[in-house]
C-alpha cells in the first residue's frame, strides 16, 4: 500500500506542464500535416518550381541568340532585296489604296448613321408581317394596311455623305432605307475586293518575306519564346494529366514531368538536361519528349499533341499515371501495381502491347531483334506465340473449314432433294410448287460459290505445305549428311563447337547424349545419295564469297568472323558435314531425299512409287502422291534458297567448305548409334526435351511445341513465375551466384526474364533433383547481354492489352499488307542482301568486298520498289528470279552481278503478300491498270534515238543489252524488260532525280532541266529536237516502253561501247 | 530457414500490422496496469472494512479520505483536464501515424489470382485462426454468432453489484479470469498467431523462419476414432463414428460443466454469488464457458496431436 499522501492527489497535482508540452507538440504535428499536406504529398508542386525556374533562365538565356540570328537574317542582303520588293510594291500601290480606304471610310461613317435607324425599322416591319401571317381571313385586310403604313412611314437622319465631310439631311421611307443600306454594303464590298486584288503583289513578296525568314531561323522566333517565358513565369502550379474518357486513361505524369507538356515546350524545342543546366542531376525530370516524331507518328493528323491527348503516357511506358504522391509510385515499381514503368533499356517493351502484330516497327530497333531472336533461335519451336510460326495452325483450320464446307454441300443436296419432293407433291399449291422449284434451282449456284471457297482454300493448303518451315534442319537426313561420330560431341558441346549457333545447349547426361544420338541416327534415311566427284576448292571460295552466301552465313570465328547472322556460321562444316550431300544441298537446299505423306505419315521410298508403276520422281511439278490423291512435302522445311548454280559450282564451293576444319578436329568413335536397344529410350528423349519443335524428325512429325505459351507472359501474375528457391534471394536484390542486383530487388519479369534467358537451369539451384527429368528442360541458348535484353523487352512487351480495342494497331488494306509482308520478308532474311528500310543496312554492305567501288556489285536497294515494278512482273520475277525455265543459271534482270537473286520456292501466297507488301510501302492502288503508252510517231521515234544515244547521256553505255560481250561491262538492266517490268510514272520520275530515290546510283541525276511546264535535255539539243515542243522525258519513257530488240540493235549500231567504267549501281 | 531477421522485420513493419505490434505492448501493460489499480483498491477495501466510520464516508478508490481533503471533487477542472490531455495525447499520435504510414492500398483485384497467404484484417484473425480448427460453419458462423451472444448476455447472468466504477480483483475473480481466458487468452493470442506465425499456405512459422512459398511439410490429420487406441475400438463405420463422438462430446460437457461448477464454489465469496443465480443463469452460463473452453482444446488437440475432427457425423463434423 502506497503511503497516504499528506495532500490530496487529485486536487493538488498541477498538470499545467504536460498540457503544455503536448499543446506544443500538437501544434508541431499540425504544422507537420499542413507541410505534408502541401508538399510531402505532392511532390510535383517543387518539380514545377524547380523547373520554372529552369526553363526560365533557359528561355532567357535562348531569347537574345535567337534575336541575334533573326537579326543577322534582317541584315542579309537577301532579306534585304525581298524587304525592298516588298516595300515599292506597296508603294507603288499606295495612291489607289488611300483613295480605297477613304472611301471605304465614309461608306463606315453613313452606315454608322444608317443602320440603327434601318434595323430598327425593320424589326418594326418584321413584327407586323408575322403579326399578318397568323392573323384570321376576316384581319387580315386591316393587317395588312399596317404593314404598308409601316413601310411608308420615314424617318429623319442626318447622313454623312460620300465626297466630303458634308452632312446631308434626308427624309427615308422603310423602302428607301433598305435601298440605301444595300447600295452601300454592295458598294463596301467592291471596294474591299478591289483593295485585295490591288495589294496582291505586295501580299505575295510579303509572304515570300516571311517564308524566307522562318526557313532561314532555326527553331522559334525571339517573339514566340518571349510568349513562352510569360507563359512560364505565370504558370498555374497545378496537377496537369491527360484525360482521355473513353480509354479511362488518366496520366498525371506530366506534373513532374512538365517539359513533356507541348503548351510549354513546343514540338520543334527540345529540352535536354544539359540545356537546362542539370546535367548530372538524376532528380530532374523535365527533358522534353526526345522522339517527337514518335509522337507524330500516333496521330493521324502527325499532331504530336493530339496523340498525347489520345495515348497519354502509361500504355507506352508503364507505370501508375494516375498516382502522384511520390516517384515510386508514379512509376509503379512496388510490388502493388501490375504495370511498372518500363526500365531505360526496355522501353521499347510499350510498343508490342498493341503492336503485337507487327514483325518489325519503326523506331523500335530493340523490340524488332528480340523478335527475329525468337524466331530464329527457335524459341518458337517451344513455346508457342500468337503469329509466330503459324503454318501448321493455319493449315489445320484451313482443312477443318474445308470439310464444313463440304458438309454444307452434302446438306444443299439433300435440302434440294426434300424442296422437289415436297414440290412434286400433288397436294403443294401450284403457286407454292414454283417457288419450291425456283429454290431448288438456285441452291447448286449457291453450292458452287462454295466450291470456288473450297478451290480457294485448298490452293492454301498447298500453300501453306510449302510455307511451314522448321528452325532446325531435317534429321530424317542425317545419315546421309553428317559423320556419324560428331552428333553425341555435338549434344555435348554445342556451343563449343559453333558458339552463334541456334541450337541452345541441352543439360544431357552421358547415357541420354547415346540414346538421343542412337535414335537420330537410326530413324535417319538411308538414301539415295549421288556420288559427286571433287571440285575446285579454289573456285569454290571465290563463289562463296561472290554469289550471295554470306548474306545469311557467317564465316571466321571469333573477331574474324564476316557474313550475316541469320544462318549457320559454316567455319567448321568440313568437320561435319558430307561431301556428296553437301554438294547436293548447295545445288539444291530444299531438295528431300524421300518425300513425306502428310497422310500417311511416312517417307515415301521408290518401292511405293514401284507399286503405282510411277518412276521415284518427286518435286514441285511432281508433288500428288504415288496414287494421286494428295499433295506431298516434296521440300525440306528449310528457308535456305537455291542461288541456281551450276553442279560444277555446288561442286567448287561444297570443296570449298569441307576444307573449313580445325586441323586437330577429332572424334571418339561412336559405334552405340547403331545400337537398337538404344532407340527407344532415343525416341523417349528427342520427345521429352521437345526437338521435333524446330526439326523434322521421322514419327515425330506431328509432335506439338512443349514449352508454355508466351503471348501473354508479360501478364503473367509474377507469383506464378517460377523462381523456386530463389525467390528471396530476389526479393532482396541477390542475383543467383550470390553478388547485389545493380537494381536491387528482382523479384519481377524483367528478372525472372533475364536470369531465365542467361540460364535457364538457374531456377533449379539448390533443389534436389536426382532424376534428370525432373529438372527444369529449358536449354541454354548462348545469347549475348544485348540479345537478352532484346527478348526481355519482347516478353515484358508481351501483355494482356489493357487498353481499349481502338488504340490497338489491327491495320487493315494497305497498312495490315505491309504488316503481313514483313513476317515474310524476316521469315526469309530478305534484309540480309537488300536494303529495304530507309537507314537499315544489309549484311552484305559490311563486307570487305563491296566497299568503295564495288558497291556497284551489290544487290538493288528496293526503296520505293512497288513505285518502280509492275505488279504482275515482280509476281513473276520472285517465282521464277532467272525469268526463264531453260536458261536459270543466272539473275533475269541484273545477269551482270555476280550475286544471285536465289529462287526461294514462296508460296502463291506468300508471293501474294510480297508483292502488296511492295506496292503498300509506295502508297501505290490497287489492282495495278497499266497506263496507255501513246504510240511514237516516226518524227518521236527520230528524236527519241538522238537522245538515246546522244553523247553526253549514252544510255547503253551502261545498261545491258542482251549481247554478251557488251554486258559484260554492264551496270544496269535491259531496256527490253522495261516494258513489262516497269510503271511509266516512275520511271519518268527516275529519270529526272535518279540519286534522290536511290542514293549512291550510277545513273546520273540532272540529264534534264526544267522549262516552264515541261522537262527538256539538258545537254546540246540535238538538231531533231530544237523545235519539239513536249516532254523530253516523258519521249524517253514513251520510247522505253515501246522497246524492241529490232529498235535496240539499231541503237546498239548507234553508240559507244560500255566501257564499264562506272560508280555505284542501280537501275 | 531460421534466424532469418530480415523476414520477421518485413512482418513487423507491414503498415498492416502496426495495430498488432502495438497491441503487443500495449494489452500486457494495460492488463498490468489494471491489475496493480485493482490490488491497490482491495488493499483499501480491507482498510476500510476495518474502520465502518472510515467506510461511510469513503470516495477515493486508492487513498482513505482525510480530514483538510475536500468531501467531493468536481467533474470540471479535475476529470475534464485529465481527459483533455489524454485527447491530446491520441490526437498527436493519430496525426503523426497518418502522415508518417498511409493507407496500405495494394494491387487491384484479381479474380484470377489468390494471394498467399491471403489473410483478413487484423481484427479478424482470431476468426481465420479458428478456421483450422473447425469446419468453417461452425469458426465462421457459429463461433462468432455465440461470441456475440455470450457478450449480449454478459449482464444477465453476472448480477455481482460490486466492483462498479473502481478496480477490484478480490471482488471479480471469476469475471476477470474469464475475461483473461477468452480474450488475452483467445481471441488476441489468436490475432498474433495469424499475423506473425501462418504464412504462406496458411502454414506455421516460428518468428523467423524464412515464409517460403515452396515450403513443404508432412502431417496427416486424423479424426479422434481413428487415432491411437481409439483406432482397434471404434468399429469402421460412419453410425459407429457418430456414436462414438458423441460420446466423447458428451464426456467433455460432463467434465468441463463439473470443472466450472468446481471453480464457482471454490471460495466463500463467489459461492455467495452463485447461489444467488437462478437455473438459467447458470445454464446459460455453463454451456457458454464450455463451448469457450473447447476452442483451446480443440487447438491443443489440433495442434499437439494432429487431430482434425473429434465428432464425425453425417452430417456436420466438429
């Protein structure tokens, strides 16, 4: 018990001190709230100061330079002129314009006198005339005499008259008034009009001024900034967000990051840090959009605003638009919001969102290579993609909808037979009976449209038979193609040998590496193979180098490696491959050594044409089967082209490369390969680790992909992405060999993404997994950090679109052909030769031997290809290159490259695409209607032949003709395909600026000049043409269309021989 | 994975669980607070029940009055001021939480997707707790139906006069020890088992042991009839299951009842009190704080000896 206090507890306690002390502390934690209410919780309030003040000092720094410049404009003497032009035009005028603008005054003065009056007039008359329409019969007499009252009465004004400053007083009825109101507005009228028309000169150099000083000053006027430094210091501290109300899309990002606000910082200013003297400050967010032309190019109007106003900000880039409470979560990166911003080097990831579709996007070099990557390393033989690889999904629908067709055919019959029965009834009306009949008679036109669907639809099937390709090659081939000891060393040490491969690294233990190889090995076709005797290894160089192959393939390991990487580096065939079906495969890649029943499911050997009595012959003229009833896979499924060369030439270059090995090369025998005790366990295997996904393997062939799909994996809910073990470790920022993420915590898809690309074993550390098929099945692929980076952005891109179905990019017409088209276009490496895109450079142009001078070797850059080619040529052209069933040893219309446009077997429909694809990227309509050429007339023709063949533009100097020891020399195509190759309008155009439709040509630019409305030769005029009055141009094109050989061995007769001496080359 | 202090951090400084952190100084204090009021108050009791003058006239609760002291005090200054600084006192802690921790606001809702664990708020969590122990109609509706019941009834059945508006412990013992049981005892230790020991899967973790997703455990749960030697006596048969819970609930009700009536009579004073109760009091009573004293057991038996259902019936399961 507590001793009794002498006073009491309650009464005496002072609690003076604590109310003190937490009244203090209540104000403080209010003065606290009120701070955090203001700043704490919006950030943005110091970020628009702080950037206030920036932009500011930057304006006021930029407004004197930019006065400096207008003013060094002012002062040229061009500026000058065109200020004096301007000035005596006006002058000139001035006399009638004062007289105009007096006159237009004093018409002002009496009208200002004059119209109170008549309007007030006329608002009296117009009441009694509605008064009038609705009065009954018997008013409308008295009516009607108030309304003429109204308009007899006058009214009194004093108005100003025309000459002078005189004052006239007058009497005006309503009448009068309406009169002299209408004369005047006539006359005013006619004054102003005349006013323009006397002023139109001066306008005119006026405007001419004002266009030379806005083209001559880069960026904005002293003027226009000085507006944005006003509007800047007044500006509105305020929550700024893009409000777009049918996609629900609220981005407030532009608090922060206010210079992206185009009211602000206009499209043609940009903002970097370094301008705003930040450098260096990573607090600092106020850049300006750097790809305006982004922007632009999301609008259809290319109003940068307006596709901010549309898209905003977080569909592209990630991230919570609507949070502004703090820089974390306005970018979104804790673990709470599904979408954060995207990292630096994945930003690229915003664009697959809606552009899902496309093969290769614009301004979006990171996200195009994590495609090609996940095509041609063969993720997509795995794991399925929506567009990627669809053939076989295509074609299986394709077949499905041809049977319900049929099926409908089978239900018109018997819907036919039941109408005549029920029409043949005596009991049906005659009436009804007819109209039964009439049905009847109208469904077999129904059933044939059908068949003309089911015609369609199994040409597409043929089609997509030849499309469907494989990553791999065809193992059914392996016996007569590789040493039988280099496939276990090859499972075992795939990227030892060939480091760029496609083929990723499997985690195979010993005893699987004899069972998958012993299985390869004995489903492998015995043949036939052909013997070929040995060729010029040499030669066979030379060829290799010069025909085209390095456009796909690599050569040279390490440092010296050249060519392109879309197909095998071959340093290290000799080591594999044999001779004989090398030479085979070069001749001829898509060549098979038994062609495959789809229906069946087998290799069909000569014993099964035996049993139809037809000879073993299969290709794709011969492609039904031995029975004739369906079509067979007579190609491998590679995209390897055949460049037409000759045996002997397959021969020298097959020499060639099986001289390519290392010298100490050497493999353990491996006798287990024919080992049939093996093959099962083999076949086991090659399905549980997925191989039949990018090879064609014998039995497997209908094996589908094992891997998850990824289309929408960057929406997967991270939980469910499988960091076992690791995933504390993630979540506290420790990468798996133990070391501090850079970026902390990776507890999200862009870790998972990238440690699983890196190895994708990582996520089985620490399990216990004895049996190794238990383990993760994913193999190694050997990308490099860029690579990864590239396919991380791929499938961080990969989502579930969260915004409406309007802002996704599903083109139709001419924008979805050039979608369709780029599939084909990457599928078959075409970039590898040619430039297609504006700025984008093939393989070919890096190599050591088309530099300087001999660009002129290289493939036709296809800029504005569809502009140039008649559609149904290039159909043509791409079905057949060598334009020629009996001479196909050569190009069809550049024969005098030594590279080869190689035929590549596309499919009607892939020639479909490729050609609207061409067409689509010119802008050009369609269905192609080839112009009318007029006929020459003979005096043309004459004229025509002097310019052809004049000296200073001899066309045939080098452009081929046919003749062979003139086209040896020859750096440009025949005329005689012109006819059939070419667009007129193009071709008038090329002729006039050929260097700003191809750069680098050798066709020269500036052959004519322009005169009033026609373009004439600019050289001396031959004597023909001085008194010509049409187009000297559009006669060259008329007569180039209308070449004959007759025509051009005449002008053969007529000129200088090629010389070849040239630089550059096209057309 | 134990020893892990970096997982039991992330626990303790959730913005969910401030609640809970604090609760776990705050209720232990409180409780010793109350308690050390209540003993000072018997203290005085006893003092004055030795003088009856000193009683008449008594109107502190933990010193005698004394001459020179004021017979009464007023409710204003001496009450107000002493509640004003308490306002004050909550009103600055509440304002420097709310700035300091905001709302703990998390992604939005995915039909598609359970969070794990996903557990309800705080004050919740003694009812999930109680979902492993039995079927959810009975933790889920009839549990907290009965709690809310048994706290409606709560003056009906106590009539005890003594012990309003001072502490005492001598003159509530069994009020109070009830109040520990099923509170302290209950609901709050069942709040901090679901807030700092299940996690994911709904798994128990001792304080830091490492919450692993991936975390694999062995137990088989058995019903009471299948374990030990109830497992040679009890024939295999649904009807045999049923009798024979029955009779072990029965045999609980028995002794639980005995146990409670052997508490109330234990002393002078609260023998008093329950003869002063009429037959449905005590019922009423009895039946409460035997459904109340089968939550710790079921725990023990759930948690101890892995047994998942004492009775099984066709048609309800306890």
């Amino acid at each position: 018990m507590p001793a009794q206090p002498a006073q009491d507890p309650i009464t005496s306690k002072s609690l003076s001190f604590h109310l003190l002390l937490w009244s203090f502390l209540l104000i403080l934690s209010l003065a606290w709230a009120l701070y955090d209410e203001m700043y704490g919780l919006r950030p943005w309030r110091s970020y628009q100061k702080r950037f206030i003040e920036a932009y500011s000092s930057y304006l006021q720094r930029e407004i004197p330079k930019q006065q400096q410049a207008e003013q060094s404009i002012r002062s040229s003497p061009e500026y000058q002129k065109l200020e004096a032009q301007w000035k005596a035009a006006e002058a000139a005028v001035a006399p009638r314009l004062s007289e105009i603008d007096g006159e237009i005054n004093r018409i002002n003065r009496r009208l200002g006198v004059l119209t109170p009056v008549f309007q007030e007039a006329r608002g009296r008359v117009a009441a009694l005339v509605y008064q009038l329409e609705i009065a009954r019969a018997d008013d409308r007499q008295s009516r009607l005499r108030e309304v003429e009252q109204a308009k007899q009465q006058t009214y009194s004004l004093s108005l100003p008259g025309l000459k002078g400053d005189e004052v006239e007083p007058v009497q005006l009825s309503y009448t009068d008034l309406e009169l002299e109101f209408n004369r005047l507005k006539d006359r005013k009228a006619a004054l102003v009009a005349e006013r323009a028309a006397v002023l139109a000169e001066a306008d005119a150099l006026r405007r001419q001024l004002e266009s030379y000083f806005s083209e001559k000053l880069a960026g904005l006027t002293g003027q226009q900034l000085q507006g944005l430094l006003r509007a800047v210091n007044n500006l509105d501290v305020r929550i700024r967000q893009i409000h777009n109300e049918s996609a629900g899309l609220v981005d407030r990002c532009q608090s922060c990051h206010i210079g992206m606000d185009l009211s602000l910082v206009p499209p043609n200013l940009t903002l970097t840090k370094a301008e705003l003297n930040l450098e260096g400050n990573p607090d600092a967010p106020f850049s300006s959009h750097p790809n305006i032309e982004l922007l632009r190019l999301h609008d259809p109007d290319r109003d940068p605003a307006k596709a901010l106003e549309r898209i905003g900000c977080s569909p592209c880039h990630g991230g919570n638009g609507r949070a502004t409470s703090s820089v974390v979560k306005g970018h979104g990166r804790h673990k709470y919001w599904l979408w954060p911003l995207y990292y630096r080097e994945n930003f690229e990831a915003g664009c697959q969102m809606c552009h899902a579709q496309d093969m290769v996007l614009d301004h979006a070099p990171v996200l195009n290579r994590g495609k090609e990557l996940y095509r041609e390393r063969g993720c997509v033989g795995c794991h399925r993609f929506e567009g990627f690889d669809n053939e076989a999904e295509q074609l299986l629908s394709a077949r499905q909808r041809i049977r319900q067709l049929e099926q409908q055919k089978r239900e018109y019959e018997q819907e036919i037979a039941r109408l005549q029965r029920r029409a043949d009834d005596p009991a049906t009306p005659l009436e009804v009976a007819r109209q039964l009949n009439e049905r009847a008679a109208s469904l077999p036109v129904v059933m044939s449209q059908l068949d003309a669907e089911i015609e369609q639809l199994q040409q597409r099937t043929v089609s997509l038979m030849r499309e469907e390709k494989k990553v791999g090659p065809s193992l059914k081939e392996v016996r007569v193609k590789l040493k039988k000891e280099w496939i276990p060393y090859w499972l075992a040490n795939t990227h030892e040998f060939r480091p760029d491969t496609k083929m990723p690294q499997f985690r195979l233990e010993e005893g699987e590496i004899q069972a998958i190889s012993a299985f390869i090995w004995q489903m492998g076709l015995p043949g036939p193979l052909e013997k070929q005797p040995r060729g010029d290894p040499a030669r066979g160089k030379q060829l290799f180098e010069t025909r085209g192959c390095l456009g796909c393939h690599s050569i040279g390991e390490g440092a010296n490696k050249i060519g392109g990487d879309f197909a095998a580096n071959l340093s290290r065939i000799g080591e594999k491959a044999n001779y004989d079906y090398l030479v085979r495969w070069i001749y001829n890649p898509r060549q098979r050594t038994r062609p495959y029943d789809p229906i069946a499911k087998k290799d069909l050997g000569p014993g099964d044409y035996a049993k139809h009595g037809k000879p073993f012959v299969f290709d794709l003229k011969n492609s039904r089967s031995p029975d004739g009833k369906h079509e067979l896979v007579v190609m491998l499924p590679t995209v390897m082209p055949s460049l037409r060369l000759t045996w002997q030439e397959a021969r020298d270059i097959a020499s060639y490369l099986i001289t390519l090995r290392r010298s100490d090369a050497n493999y353990p025998p491996a006798p287990y390969l024919d080992d049939p005790n093996l093959r099962e366990r083999g076949r086991e295997l090659v399905k549980f680790y997925g191989c039949a996904g990018c090879h064609e393997i014998a039995t497997l062939e209908e094996e589908g992909r094992i891997g998850t799909e990824l289309t929408n994996e960057g929406s997967k809910p991270v939980d469910r992405l499988d960091f076992a073990l690791l995933t504390h470790n993630a979540k506290r920022g420790i990468l798996p060999d133990g070391s501090p993420s850079p970026r902390g915590k990776w507890y999200d898809h862009k870790g998972f993404f990238e440690q699983k690309l890196a190895n994708p074993a990582i996520f089985d550390q620490g399990k216990y997994k004895p049996d190794p098929r238990d383990r993760l099945r994913m193999p190694k692929p050997n990308l490099t950090p860029a690579d990864i980076n590239a396919l991380t952005t791929f499938l961080l891109g990969s989502v579930d679109p969260q915004v409406p179905n309007d802002l996704l990019y599903r083109p139709e017409g001419a924008r979805k052909d050039i979608q369709d088209g780029w599939w084909i276009i990457t599928k078959y490496n075409c970039m590898g030769c040619h430039q297609i895109r504006v700025g984008q450079r093939s393989a070919l142009q890096d190599l050591p031997q088309y530099q300087g001078p001999n660009a002129d070797k290289l493939p036709p850059p296809l800029f504005g290809a569809g502009a140039r080619l008649n559609p149904r040529w290039l159909a043509r052209f791409l079905e057949n290159p060598a334009l020629s069933e009996t001479d196909i040893h050569r190009n069809g219309v550049r024969n005098y490259l030594e590279i080869r446009m190689p035929t590549f077997y596309l499919s009607d429909n892939e020639i479909r695409k490729l050609v609207r694809f061409f067409e689509a990227l010119s802008a050009q309509e369609r269905p192609f209607i080839p112009p009318v050429i007029q006929p020459l007339t003979e005096a043309e023709r004459t004229m025509a032949r002097d310019l052809f063949t004049h000296p200073a533009a001899p066309c045939l100097r080098c452009h081929a003709t046919g003749d062979p020891a003139h086209d040896r020399n020859a750096t440009a195509p025949n005329f005689l395909l012109a006819g059939e190759r070419l667009r007129p309008p193009w071709t008038q155009r090329w002729l006039l600026d050929p260097a700003r439709m191809i750069p680098g040509t050798a066709m020269p630019s500036g052959l004519f000049r322009r005169e009033g409305e026609r373009w004439i030769f600019a050289g001396p005029l031959p004597a023909s043409l001085r008194n010509y009055r049409g187009d000297h141009a559009e006669l060259l094109v008329r007569y180039m269309f209308l070449m004959t050989p007759a025509e051009q061995r005449l002008l053969i007769s007529r000129s200088p021989r090629a010389t070849g001496a040239s630089t550059g080359g096209n057309e | 994975m134990w020893g892990d202090w970096y997982q039991l951090w992330e626990i303790v400084s959730a913005p969910d669980n401030v609640p809970i952190v604090a609760l776990l100084f705050l209720v232990p204090f409180y409780t010793w607070y109350a308690f050390r009021q209540a003993f000072e108050t018997d203290r005085l009791i006893e003092q004055l029940e030795k003088d009856p003058q000193l009683a008449k006239t008594h109107h502190r609760k933990t010193h005698a009055w004394q001459p020179g002291w004021p017979r009464e005090v007023h409710t204003w200054p001496y009450l107000m001021r002493v509640e004003f600084l308490a306002a004050i006192i909550v009103t600055v802690i509440l304002t420097v939480w709310s700035i300091t921790l905001n709302a703990p606001l998390e992604e939005p809702a995915n039909p598609n997707l359970t969070m794990n664990p996903a557990k309800a708020p705080w004050y919740f969590l003694g009812l999930q707790e109680m979902l492993v122990y039995f079927d959810p109609w009975i933790a889920g509706v009839l549990m907290p139906t009965l709690i809310i019941i048994g706290l409606m009834v709560i003056p009906y059945i106590d009539e005890n006069p003594l012990g309003n508006g001072y502490y005492t412990y001598k003159q509530r013992r069994f009020a109070i020890w009830t109040f520990l049981i099923g509170f302290i005892g209950l609901w709050v230790i069942m709040i901090v088992i679901g807030t700092f020991i299940r996690g994911p899967g709904w798994m128990w973790f001792w304080p830091t042991q490492t919450w692993d997703h991936n975390r694999l455990v062995f137990e088989v749960n058995r019903n009471l009839h299948e374990w030990w030697i109830f497992k040679h006596i009890v024939p295999q048969n649904i009807w045999a299951w049923t009798v024979f819970g029955a009779i072990v609930v029965g045999l609980y009700f028995a002794g639980a009842a005995y146990l409670i009536h052997r508490i109330c009579m234990a002393t002078e004073f609260s023998r008093k009190i329950y003869r002063r109760m009429s037959l449905l009091q005590i019922v009423t009573m009895q039946i409460l704080l035997i459904l109340m004293l089968a939550l710790p057991i079921k725990m023990l038996l759930r948690l101890v000896f892995r047994i998942k259902y004492v009775w099984v019936t066709p048609w309800f399961n306890v």
